[in-house]
C-alpha cells in the first residue's frame, strides 16, 4: 500500500466517525452486538484470527498478513490507531479502503446508531466498519487486533479459529488494573473455548493467568520458549530466525521487520500459521517464510531518511522504550508523549542512548504539554520545541550517520512526523 499524501478532507460521513471521539473510552460488548445485529452478523461470515498483547500485536499481524496473501488468501487487516489516516485501520491484502466503501459504511453504521439507546465510540463504530467491509469484499480471513485490553474491548464478539497474546506490560491501568496479574485477566478474555492460544508472555504472574483461563475454555497453550523455541542472528537490522515448533523447523530465515523484539513476534506469528495449515492448504512453509522476509509495518523502528538517516518507532510505553533503547546506542530524540502514558519512564530510558534529546508535542488534545515533559528532566540534559515540525527540523541539522534521528514516544507523534517528513523532506510513502 503507498500512501503518499492520504489526509483527506473531512467530509459529513467523515465528521460524523471522528466526533464519535467525544464520546471516550468505553469498554463492554452491548454496543457493537447490537451495531453487528442490525448488519447480520458480518463477524461470522469469514475465519478470524483475534491477536492481542501489549505491544508487538500490529506486528504480528503484519507478518501473519504477509504469510497469508503471498499464499494467495484474501486478506482483511484491522489495526489501530492509525498513523496519518482512518483509512490505514481496514485493509485488504495490504491495500487501505476506498473512500466511497469507508462512507457507504459510516452511513450504514450512522443510520443504525440513531436506533441505540447508547451512542458508539469511534473505536466501536471502526470495529463494525472493519467486520462489515471485509464481509462485503468476502475476504477468505480477518486479522483482527486488540484495541484495549481484550474481555470487554469491542473486537470480543469474534469466534477466532486461533489467539494470540504477545506479551503483557502496565498499560491503561485505569481501565485495566493496576498489576500484571490484573491486566493478564483482561488479556485473556479474548481466549475462546477449543481455539488455540500461542503466547510470547514469560512473566510467571501473567502466565498463571493464562494457564487457568486456557484450562477453562480448553484451550490448547502455545508458549513460546517452552513449546515454541526461536533464536536470532545477525544484527537489528539484517536479523535471521531459526524456529522451532510442532510442525515447522526453520534455519536462518530473514525477517523484514528490525529490531531484537520481532524475534519473540515472529515465532507467534509462525506459531498461529501453524494452527492455520490444516485448514489453510496454501499457507505452505515456504509462504509462511517469505511472509517473514516481506512483512512490513510502518513507523515500527523504521528508517524513513537516508541523509542524516531518520528512524520513526511509534513506541509509547516504557517497555517499547526500553526495546529502543537496546537497539541505539547513540542518536537524537526526538521525543512526545500523549498525555496518558508515563512518559518520565519512557524519557528515563531513552536519555541514556540520546546524544540530544528534544522534547516537544503533537497536534491535538492528547499531547503531553512539553512544559510537563521538560519537568521531568534536569535543566541543561534536553532541549525543547513547542511544534513538532521545528523540532524535528532543529533534530535533522544534528543527525549524522554515527548519529541517527529517533522519533518516537507516541503513534500521534510517529504519524505526524511521517507525513511531515513526507511532505517537506522527501520521506518514503506508508507501505503496508
């Protein structure tokens, strides 16, 4: 998928599915069944794979999607949020929704949302697109990602022919739960009587849970590590994958997406495409190892720039940055948060690779404020812009090839930098 200069105009439809953002955050299950009734249950009219976790779920998804259409399936995709356009969320063998089936959609979805005794949220009001439109374009199966939690988040209606958790970090406690243990219980809701479940969680307090939730549903429980192994080579960024599983054995398979922690999510991507081969006949080993050359995800410590070299990873948790922080070594940060996620800990672990560090903020209400982000720094140790654009600018006239531009701290920010860079600087178009 190329999308060069996708921001479009916000047409009524259009409007309409952004104010739904007015209405919050509201996790329970009673709006989207009531939206999926009134559509006939597109939800049951194609396998599904449900994946869930706290960070690595696009990416598993990426891969999974590559293994699947290069085996010549017909692919549905939804992710969220998305980087630069709603657009990117419904996806069809890499390629995002066209605008008249976005709007025949919200419409649809609008109309039957005047009947409700509650208004949906936009994330319900995506989730009911997402399913309708794959329905509608028959695709052969859906890859459907988590968007918070998992138990009571609007993609629970599925009845997947196979889960995945990636892993288990603090993340949205206040809807959550304050301990890994509590957000475990949310994480697992999603897992379903009979389907397996592959995890690359190692936390002993997070597997219990998902130990005693699998026995329950009986569940057969994929662990990477124990019944999945994996090593890499080769560096972050030309790693090779030698994998282990039930059926499959690979040795020094390249992986298209950088970074040490898709190790971990490639062997849950390769260890669900084994669950799927029986019924799949065309998903082969050899297509489960090109879609592992060819994933892509954009702004997933992704090189955007060659001259200075720019990196754009959309980490927003200080679990994701501390992955960063393992794989630079010396560069520029440029740095903003959303105002709900602990970005003390987030700088924490990135001031010590950061040659410069610049915070700033996004577009939008749900910026960190960059006066509240320099409170968490000692004066002198960072610099600070009130725009993002100036401050990847002041970070560009600094990058060197030893000295590489980091922008990261939010998906706001990493979709808002991209189309700045794509725009101004000659920056590579989104390839889905």
């Amino acid at each position: 998928m190329n999308l060069s200069n996708p921001v479009r105009p916000h047409t009524p439809l259009r409007q309409y599915l952004f104010d739904l953002t007015l209405h919050g955050i509201k996790l329970g299950l009673d709006n989207i069944q009531a939206l999926l009734r009134a559509a006939d249950a597109p939800h049951l009219a194609y396998p599904t794979v449900h994946v869930g976790g706290t960070n690595g779920k696009g990416s598993v998804v990426a891969m999974l999607s590559a293994m699947l259409t290069g085996s010549g399936y017909r692919v549905g995709r939804f992710t969220s949020p998305h980087l630069i356009d709603v657009s990117e969320r419904f996806l069809i063998d890499g390629v995002a929704i066209a605008e008249e089936d976005l709007e025949e959609n919200i419409l649809f979805f609008q109309q039957v949302a005047q009947g409700m005794a509650q208004c949906p949220t936009f994330f319900e009001m995506n989730t009911a697109i997402a399913f309708r439109y794959f329905a509608q374009q028959k695709v052969d199966i859906a890859l459907i990602e988590v968007g918070m939690g998992g138990r009571f988040d609007s993609t629970n209606v599925v009845v997947p022919v196979a889960t995945a958790i990636t892993n288990i970090a603090l993340e949205h406690t206040a809807f959550l739960g304050d301990t890994i243990a509590k957000i475990a219980f949310e994480k697992a809701g999603i897992i379903k009587p009979g389907v397996p479940v592959v995890t690359a969680e190692t936390q002993p307090e997070a597997l219990d849970v998902f130990r005693r939730r699998a026995e329950e549903e009986g569940a057969p429980l994929i662990r990477v590590g124990s019944d999945i192994t994996f090593e890499l080579s080769g560096s972050a960024w030309q790693q090779r994958l030698t994998y282990t599983g039930s059926t499959l054995d690979f040795q020094d398979v390249p992986l298209g997406l950088p970074g040490r922690y898709q190790g971990a999510n490639a062997a849950v991507a390769v260890g669900v495409a084994e669950t799927l081969m029986a019924t799949f006949p065309k998903l082969t080993a050899d297509a489960i190892a090109g879609g592992l050359r060819t994933a892509a995800w954009p702004c997933r410590l992704e090189k955007v720039l060659d001259e200075p070299p720019v990196f754009i990873d959309v980490a927003h948790n200080v679990a994701g940055a501390q992955r960063l922080a393992e794989v630079f070594e010396d560069c520029v940060v440029v740095f903003a948060a959303s105002s709900d996620k602990d970005a003390a800990g987030m700088l924490a672990a990135l001031q010590p690779i950061a040659r410069r560090l610049i915070v700033t903020q996004f577009e939008g209400k749900r910026s960190t404020p960059v006066g509240d982000l320099a409170a968490h720094l000692e004066s002198g140790t960072f610099e600070q812009f009130d725009r993002l654009q100036a401050a990847i600018t002041h970070g560009l006239a600094h990058g060197r090839e030893d000295c590489p531009v980091l922008i990261t701290g939010s998906i706001y920010a990493a979709g808002e930098g991209r189309q700045y860079l794509i725009d101004n600087v000659g920056a590579k178009s989104l390839q889905f």
